[in-house]
C-alpha cells in the first residue's frame, strides 16, 4: 500500500519596496507626496513636498541630484522641518465636489 502524497507549503518572499506617500509631520496624516521637476542643469531636478490633508506646501531649497529617491528627500525635508529652517507655504487641498451633495438639477431636467 502506498502512502498519500505530502503537500508542500510554498514560501512566499516578501519583497520590500521603497514607500511613495509619507506621514506629514503637521497633521500626522499619511498623505505626504514628492515630485520632481526637472531643472535647466542636467543631472539635477527640484523637489516639491505636499501633504493633501493639511495643505503643507514646500520647495527644497536646493536642486538635488537625479540618484536621489522620494524617501531620501522626505528624511532630509524632516530634518529641516523639525529644525525650522524650510520655508512653508500653505495651500488649501483641492475640494472635490460629489454629484447629489447640495447640488441641484437646472429647470426643466429630471
């Protein structure tokens, strides 16, 4: 008589990846994001740091090189945030008008 055959459980590998979205050091709410734009002098671009919630708005103050990633810059905007020496701007978040809240239909339509 033969015996059943063993399932075997497979290991699933758990690949890390880098964030996208940061926690804001204002509000505390993870919607913190970073963009770059690109500059006249090649090899760097510029940094723009925005948190959707709050409205935080800031520009690195320099150009920073093309290597660097979203999660390099947003440690190096925290430091400079904490110490006081980024200047910050506030900008409203877009607000998203839903249909049916407070909106009405124009005569004549149903």
């Amino acid at each position: 008589m033969g015996k059943r055959r063993k399932k075997y459980k497979r290991i699933i590998k758990r690949i890390p990846r880098i964030p996208t979205v940061f926690q804001c050091p204002r509000c505390g709410a993870k919607t913190l994001s970073i963009k770059f734009e690109k500059t006249d002098t090649p090899g760097l671009k510029k940094a723009i740091i925005s948190c959707g919630n709050c409205g935080l708005y800031a520009e690195y103050p320099q150009p920073v090189p093309e290597l660097l990633q979203p999660v390099d810059i947003y440690a190096k905007f925290i430091d400079l945030y904490l110490e006081g020496k980024i200047k910050i701007e506030e900008r409203k978040p877009e607000e998203v008008k839903e249909i049916g809240e407070g909106s009405e239909l124009p005569e004549g339509e149903a």
